[in-house]
C-alpha cells in the first residue's frame, strides 16, 4: 500500500469527528498514532466522556463493547472482531446464569474483561484498577461471586480478607509466566523488582514486589528508585514503560518452554494492524452493535463502578 497510512488515519479522523482509543498492550505504531493510550479503567471513562461521534477503538473487543454500552448512540469501531479474550470467551452468558442460580443470594461482581450478557447479569463491573476499591464497597456481611478470573478473584481475596465464590476462568497469557524461570531471573538480576499484573497465577503474585493494573505497573516503574525490572504481563506495555522510564532496564518475565513466543504476547490484542486501523475507520466498519435492551442492563453495573471511583 503507497498511502501514507498515518496522515491518512489522522486526516479521517478529524474529517470524521473520530477519537481512537488504544490499549496498553497495541504494537506501537498503533499507540503512537492514537489520541489516548491507557488502562481498560482509564479507556472506559474515555469512552464515557468523548464528544467525538466515532469511537475507533485499538483493544479487545470486550473493551470495544463496554465503549458502546456507555455511548449507546454513538458509532464504536473495532479494526478487528478477531480480537477476543481468553477471560471473556472463557465466561459464556448461559453458563453463568446457571452458576449465578446455583449460589442465591450472592452479589455478582465481574471484570470488565467478560461479555456484554455477563455484564448485564452483574451488580457491579470492575477493572484491575478498581476491583479492591469495588469488593469493599459492598457490605460486609454480603456474599460475593467473582468472575470470570480465578487469580485476580483469590488476590481480592488475600487483600479483602473476604470469601467469594469465583468462576474458574484465566487470561492464558498471564497465566503462561513460568515461575522457576522468573526465579531463575531474579538470582541473576538481584537488585531488579518483579512487578506482576493480578492476572498472573497466584505463585507468581506471591513473590512480585508489586501488584496492579497495566497503569499502575507503568507508574511504579516510572517513580521508583530501582532501575531494574522484570516485568509480568503482555509485552506491548514496555514500549510506554521505556518511554516513561528511559533509562529504566526492563526484563520481560520469562514464559513456559510450550508457548510459540519467547515473551509474552496478546494474539488477541496483536490481531489489530495499523492497516486494519485505518480501513475501519476508512469504510465505518466492523462496528460493535449490540441490542438495546441489552445497552441498558449491561450500563447498570457499569455505571456504579464509574460512579465509585
Ligand atoms: P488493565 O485493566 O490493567 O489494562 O488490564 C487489561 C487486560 O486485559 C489485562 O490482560
Ligand atoms: Fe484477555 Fe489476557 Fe489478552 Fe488481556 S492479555 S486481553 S486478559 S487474553
């Protein structure tokens, strides 16, 4: 293709009145081109605020999804539909209704990586931001269903002190960290930390130095004094991490022998290309549409986590 695909993106999107959203975890020719780049928590309230009449939005679907629950009357782009994930593929809608049934009288608590018909079965939604300050938000004495992770659900737990019945879903990315060789990692680098996201598998949050959502692993590694760290989550963050920390040594952590990739990489989020971008926004399509009745009852939950945080 002759076209020079950035001018040609941003001049499409100031014709068409477009923001693009991107998240964390997208190559970086597509961070750098888009007009906000952040957390699943930091894109939602994005999405939620934007004047724009079209949303082009660089992630996964779920978050692409949760766009058009809160912009109902806007137009939301996905340059890919391909772009699934394991968490949210992992927590169909009839099952969990089914696992709701089977514990009455529970408060159901989902992350925002699960699907628009899991979203509309919820109390309240939650991101890895947000998820301690939403668990106590509930009172106490309430029973809790969380779904779909198991590890961020059993790190809840530990930093709660609260019981809940969680579903057995993971982020097969996360989950693929290979603890003997993040050990082996750690006695070859002594003085790096180990900054982990709450999905990984619980072996691996025990010994990281630090726990949180993809903004809050940028953060620590931007303010504190070490300059060394292994890094547990998908790969595609330690381009804003090196820009934010340049001097900064940044080791991603290491995954089992099994997987296709030395590192750890998101199939689902590297299906977007700066081509499908700039196609999507070119023809309006694929675009996320979702039924209305549907818009309403997956915006209750969601709502209340914006409203509380
Ligand atoms: P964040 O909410 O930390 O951006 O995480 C999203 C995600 O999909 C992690 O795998
Ligand atoms: Fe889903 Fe895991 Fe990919 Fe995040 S990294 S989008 S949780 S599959």
């Amino acid at each position: 293709m002759n076209l020079d695909l950035r001018e040609e993106i941003l001049r499409l999107r100031d014709e068409k009145n477009a923001i693009i959203l991107a998240h964390f975890y997208q190559t970086p020719d597509i961070q750098e081109i888009a007009d906000f780049v952040g957390d699943s928590l930091e894109l939602a309230r994005k999405a939620a605020e934007t004047d724009a009449r079209i949303i082009v939005f660089a992630g996964v679907y779920f978050m692409a999804e949760t766009a058009k629950i809160l912009n109902p009357e806007k137009k939301v782009l996905l340059p890919d539909l391909k772009a699934g994930c394991s968490l949210a593929d992992g927590c169909p809608p009839e099952p969990f209704e089914k696992f709701i049934h089977a514990h009455p009288g529970h408060t159901v608590v989902s992350y925002v990586n699960s699907p628009a018909r899991v979203k509309a079965l919820s109390d309240w939604i939650c991101t890895s931001s947000n998820a301690e300050r939403v668990i106590n938000a509930i009172p106490e004495d309430q029973d809790i269903i969380f779904a779909p992770d198991r590890n961020l659900g059993k790190y809840l737990m530990s930093r709660t002190g609260r019981k809940m019945v969680t579903w057995d879903g993971v982020c097969t990315v996360h989950q693929a960290f290979a603890l003997e060789k993040i050990g082996e990692l750690m006695k070859e680098n002594p003085e790096a930390r180990l900054i982990a996201h709450p999905e990984s598998d619980p072996a691996v949050l025990k010994v990281a130095d630090h726990i949180g959502s993809t903004k809050s692993l940028l953060e620590y590694v931007q303010h504190r004094p070490e300059s060394s760290f292994i890094v547990a989550t998908e790969a595609g963050i330690l381009h804003k991490m090196q820009m934010a920390a340049p001097n900064a040594t940044l080791i991603p952590a290491p995954i089992a022998e099994d997987n296709a990739c030395a590192c750890s990489e998101c199939a689902f989020m590297k299906v977007n290309t700066l081509e499908k971008l700039y196609r999507c926004l070119r023809d309006e399509t694929p675009e996320i549409q979702l039924d209305e009745d549907l818009l309403k009852r997956a915006r209750v939950p969601l709502d209340k986590m914006l409203e509380l945080v």
